[in-house]
C-alpha cells in the first residue's frame, strides 16, 4: 500500500485498475486516511482500498440497461457507504443531518456516477418484474434446489412450477408484482375452487399449485430485496385424507400379471422395470435411474445398491440395498447396464406402463396402477410378520424413530424375502 502523509494526515494513493476504467476514468485514486499516525493509517488502508474497490463493482453492476441489475447496484452502493437504501420518498423524510451527509457523499470523486445518487438519494426505481419474468429469475435464483440432482430431476422440478405460474396468469394476467393485490391471489383460490367441484379433484392439486407459485414470488421478492407485502397466507385448501393406491393381490399378480405372454406388448424396458418392481417394491423412478455401478448381479447374493450416483435420492433413507430375487433377478439380467430409454425420462415410464397395463385389461380396478405393485410387496412382508424395521429400510421409509445399528443386513432381508418372491 503506498501511503504518504499531507500536511498532518496520511492519504492511500493507488493507480486505478484497468478493468474499473469504464466507472472512473482517473489514472490513480487518493483517499485520505483521516490519522495522522502511520500505524493507524497503515491498519486502515486495506479497508478503505477494499471499500473502494466495492464502490467500483457496484457502479460496474449499475451500468446496465437493466433495470434489476441497477436496482440490486444502487442498494448495494448504498450499503457500501454505510447507508440503507431507501427510496425517494423516504430520504426527503430524514433528519437534516443525515440527508445533508447523504447529499455530500453523493459529491465525492467516486460517486458522482448517477449511481451514486440513485443508491444514496433513492433515485433507483423499483424494477418492473411480472409473474412471468419472476418464473424466469426463479430459475436462476433457486439453483441451490437443483444441486446433485439429474436432468431428469430437475425437469420435474421445474414442471410444477411451470404449471402453477401458468395457471396463476391465465386467472389474473402477467401483472408486475408490485401490482399484485389480495384480490388477485382470492380470485386464483376461487378458480381453483370450482375446479376443484367442476372436476372431482383433491385440495392437494389445488395446494401444490399455490405452493410452488408463492415459492417463486417468495423466492424473487427474497433474493431481489424488493420488499413487497405479497399477500400469500392462509389460501389453502383443507386437506382430506389423500387416497392411497390399492395394492394387487398375490392371485392377480400370479395369475394376471405375471401369466404367459401377459406382458409381451409392452415395451421390454418398461415390462423390466415392473418385474424388478414385483420382488423389490422400489419406485418405478428408482429403478429407472439405476447406473451400472449400483446393479449387482454377479454378486453371491445378487442385490441393488441405490446410491446418490448423479441424482438425488427422494429421502434419506432411500439410499439401501435390495436383493434380487425370483422373476425381478431375471428382469435385471437382461439389463445389466440400467435402462437408458427411461434414465433421464422416468415420468413417461408409469403413464406408458398404466396405458398398457388399462388397455390390456390387467390393473384389478379402476384404482390400480404400476405403483400397486410396491404397495403389494409392503402387505406380503405384513403378512409375512416381517419386522417392522426391516419393512420400513425395504420401502425406503422413515423408521419414526431413532435408527441403532445398520438394520437388516443384505444376507438377512434376502431371507426374508425369498418366500414371499414370484
């Protein structure tokens, strides 16, 4: 740091790095130190110099022709010199000294960009940003919630979103969000309610909607800091006890799904998939997903390890180990490396299973569908008395308490297992 001293105080003197040229055209900067005492000084250089340095990023981030980017910049800048942003309205309200120190500040070197009088006087004006353009900040804003998870993952995160914010403007109109009204979002819950008669479904789909659309409002109000009021309390639906999917009895999967020639039209990936499914229980989306690393076949005990390997797992405790045995063995012997066709694009997967298993007559009522195959593996172990442990680290679900030891081991749930397989 190269400091001199001028007359009784000490000043930093630096050349202006290239790179913030575009935001102070001076070949070299002077800041007073305000001591006259060189170990003061020398202590109080680096910061005042990284201060300066912020000031120079800030006014960077502000020479734009958007308007969120010089919003952000201004409360930034203002935050720099020691100062909250506050619009217009607001400064014009202070106590005398502090709107003359803001007005001074503004007259310095360093902030006699506009900028330096937006952060610090409230000239920034508060960005026009619609539903629309919320959802696409979103993206963006929340990419924490798609860290380790696959491209297949992450498209159906993103599709509720979609749908939601979708849904939302088809009500109300892509209004900015400073325009959004208490109305708006009663209006959306009406709609939702009728359709909710209209067409027989549950205050589930009406709640996810309203979930993921105040996730994206809340997200870009948060992360944006434009501190609006967005009236998103209390709009959902009371829950009715959620319908669970019957499972297939023993005789419907013997004399039914697993007959002769039953599942020969189905695409043979597919018709795998819902073999594996028959003795594992494992979600159609968990099988779909298996890397070569984690199918076991030529081990003594032929098993799945599901491991986060390039996605996500839905829970903790959907990371376990599954022997194969019976009809799922030989359904993943014929696919050692996975299934490609359905890796990256497992929703497909239960809509083009269900549309063949519905056409061809084989789900056991109107209810049915490939996921009943896992709540049937869960009523055979039942019955079979299997330890309630060893049927919850099976499913992959919580054990709803603390968990001791490392639960059924590999050699132990095939046991078990084995008599209830096909």
């Amino acid at each position: 740091m190269n400091i001199t001293k001028r007359g009784e105080v000490w000043h930093l003197r630096r050349r202006v790095p290239k790179a913030y040229a575009p935001v102070d055209p001076r070949r070299e900067v002077v800041i007073s130190l305000r001591t006259g005492s060189e170990e003061v000084a020398r202590q109080k250089a680096p910061l005042l110099w990284d201060r300066q340095v912020e000031t120079w990023e800030a006014l960077l981030d502000g020479a734009t022709g958007d308007a969120e980017a010089r919003f952000a910049a201004a409360k930034r800048l203002a935050k720099v010199q020691g100062y909250r942003f506050l619009d217009s309205s607001k400064v014009a309200r202070l106590p005398v000294q502090e709107l003359l120190a803001r007005i001074e500040l503004t007259a310095g070197d360093e902030m006699r960009d506009p900028l330096g009088a937006d952060s610090l006087l409230g000239g920034a004006e508060l960005p026009l940003i619609t539903v629309s353009r919320a959802l696409e900040l979103f993206w963006g804003l929340a990419r924490d919630k798609t860290l380790g998870k696959s491209a297949d993952q992450i498209r159906r995160w993103r599709y509720p979103h979609i749908k939601a914010v979708q849904n939302f403007i088809s009500v109300v109109g892509d209004k900015p969000l400073a325009d959004l009204t208490i109305d708006d979002f009663l209006d959306f819950r009406d709609w939702w309610a009728e359709r909710l008669e209209r067409e027989g479904l549950t205050a589930n789909s009406a709640n996810k909607d309203l979930t993921h659309l105040g996730a994206v409002l809340k997200r870009v109000n948060r992360d944006k800091r434009l501190g609006l009021k967005l009236p998103l309390g209390d709009l959902s639906f009371r829950q009715g006890r959620a319908a669970r999917r019957p499972p297939f009895s023993d005789g419907w999967i013997r004399d039914q799904l697993l007959a002769p020639g039953a599942l020969d039209g189905l695409e043979p990936q597919a018709r795998a998939i819902l073999l594996v499914m028959v003795n594992t229980g494992l979600r159609p989306s968990e099988i779909a997903a298996l890397r070569p690393e984690e199918i076991r076949l030529d081990d003594p005990i032929p098993h799945l390890l599901l491991q986060p390997i390039g996605r996500v797992l839905k829970t903790q405790n959907a990371e376990r180990v599954m022997p194969l045995l019976g009809v799922s063995f030989e359904a993943m012997r014929a696919f050692p490396e996975g299934f490609s066709r359905y890796r990256e694009s497992s929703a497909t997967l239960s809509a083009k299973v269900n549309g063949y298993l519905r056409e061809a007559g084989l789900l056991e009522s109107e209810r049915h569908s490939l996921y009943s195959l896992r709540h049937a593996l869960e009523d055979r172990m039942l019955a079979a008395e299997i330890d309630e442990r060893i049927r919850r680290d099976v499913m992959g679900h919580a054990l709803g308490r603390e968990r001791y030891g490392a639960g059924g081991r590999l050699a132990t749930i095939a046991k078990l297992l084995e008599p209830i397989a096909f």
